[in-house]
C-alpha cells in the first residue's frame, strides 16, 4: 500500500507541470473522508491541513492516526501537513506522528527572528524527510477565534532569494492581496508581483486565503507560480449551508439517523471539494 507523500515531492510536479495542489484543513474525521474521495474521483492530488489547535491532546492520534490509516487505499498522492504552526513543540510532535510536512508562519516576527526559527525548523524536520513550508510577507484577515490578523504585507521579491537560501525551506507561501476568511470587498491579487517573486523564487510558492478569492484570479495566480493554494473558510461555509438540511432529517426521522443524518454535509463538502480542485487545476494530474 501507498504511503503519505511529502509536500515538496507534490509542489515540485505541481510547479513543474503549471497546475497547484488544494490544501483543505481537516478540523474533524468529518473532514477527510469527502476530501478523498473526491480527490480520488478527480485523480487529483491533495493535501490535509491541520492545525496546532486540531491535533491537541488524543486529536492528534484520533486525526493523524485516521490519515494515516486510510490514506494508503487511496490511489492518489496525499499529504499531510502542520499549517500556521507557530510553537517549535507542535512541530515537533507532528514530526513524531508522521506529518509529512510542517508550516511555521513566522509574520509575527521581525524578519531576521523569522529566518532564524524558520531554519531551526528544517533543521529539526529534514532528518525524518518531512518538507518545510514557511511564509514571508503578511496574508491579513481574521484567526479562527476572531482576531484580527493585521495589515497585509506583500511579499517583496528581493527578500526571496536570500530568506530561502538563508532557511532552506521547501515551500513559500507569499503574499500578493489575499486574506484569510471572508472579504470584505473583492480582492485584486498582484499578478505582476507573482510572476516577479516566481522567476527568482528557488522553491514553489504558495497561497494562502484561497477561501473566497474569485477563481479566475485563483487560476491566474496558479498559472504565474502558485502551486499550492489553502482551503479553510469555505469548507466550513459549506457545513454551515447543509445544516438546515440535516435539520430537517432529524425532524423527520429521529429513530433512523445513524446512515444518513451527516449526509447533506458529506455532500456540501464534497461540491466544495469539487470546486477547488478545479480552480487549481490538478483534476487528472494523477
């Protein structure tokens, strides 16, 4: 049987053949099923995200354990990665379970502490072969508990070079006017600054907020150098419309909920899924 693939192994093809792998965040098993099957059903590649808050305590081994263990029956290159960690002991523990891939975002710090923790993490990761993802300029936005993330700071090409050299990262997530969670006006990603950043970019580049980005500047971005692109908030908009639905199953027949009453949810997530794979245009990559 397959096991999980490295995100590095997945961006390079990624970047390699002009498409980008959907990263969808798995906060529950819910989660990971309709992702896969999906996935497999469009020979798309795929990676689960999960964050630090999502593998506390027994999490981690009910959702890396779950990843795991049904990853191998699919025949379809997954990943499984760490995102936003920012405590070098998540990371570490990730590393212990069997994440093939870790995220430190670093837009907190000064960009000199960022280089230097960001390096500490591949240090730490690159002995278990688990690929590094870190990020340089500011994806603004809200955090999951409502907080506000700041103000965006775009990625500047000059920096690049000398902050992958100086890290030795796999991947860089950049900023070119994405947000995370939901806009509140629409976006105008900075194409020209892609391309700039992608034809002096030694690593394959990534996009964070592509949760409510039109998919025609999605596309556009994957077709300058984007070859991986992060799903959050979408996904839980997707549940969140299916709720009244399995309401309504509920009402109806209490007495016969155990084979169909998470249904309409499946197949919100699964529409979503859907949809991503095709702005990223990975469906047939496999």
């Amino acid at each position: 049987m397959k096991s999980l693939s490295t995100v590095k192994n997945l961006l390079n093809d990624a970047r390699t053949n002009h498409y980008a792998v959907p990263g969808f965040e798995c906060l529950s098993d819910m989660y990971v099923r309709p992702i896969l099957d999906v996935a497999e059903q469009q020979r798309s590649p795929v990676i689960l995200l999960l964050l630090g808050c999502d593998v506390e305590g027994r999490a981690m081994h009910y959702l890396a354990g779950l990843i795991h263990s049904v990853a191998p029956h699919y025949d379809i290159p997954i990943a499984m990665q760490l995102d936003h960690a920012t405590d070098i002991d998540v990371i570490k523990r990730c590393i212990d379970h069997g994440f093939t891939s870790v995220m430190f975002d670093g837009t907190a710090l000064p960009y000199e502490k960022n280089v230097e923790v960001s390096a500490r993490v591949v240090e730490l990761a690159k002995p278990h072969g688990v690929s590094v993802e870190a990020e340089l300029g500011c994806v603004a936005g809200k955090e999951i508990d409502g907080a506000d993330i700041g103000e965006t700071v775009l990625t500047r090409p000059e920096d690049v070079v000398e902050f992958v050299e100086a890290t030795g990262v796999d991947a860089l997530a950049v900023s070119i006017g994405t947000a995370h969670g939901i806009y509140a006006s629409k976006p105008d990603l900075d194409i020209e600054t892609l391309k700039a950043i992608d034809a002096v970019s030694q690593v394959p580049l990534v996009l964070h907020g592509g949760s409510d980005t039109p998919a025609d500047q999605v596309q556009e971005a994957v077709r300058n150098g984007i070859t991986k692109f992060n799903v959050y908030t979408d996904t839980r908009l997707a549940i969140n419309s299916a709720i009244p639905e399995t309401l309504k199953i509920t009402e109806k027949r209490p007495d016969e909920l155990s084979n169909i009453v998470f249904q309409p949810i499946h197949d919100s997530i699964s529409k979503n899924v859907r949809s991503k794979i095709a702005m990223a245009l990975s469906s047939g990559r496999v």
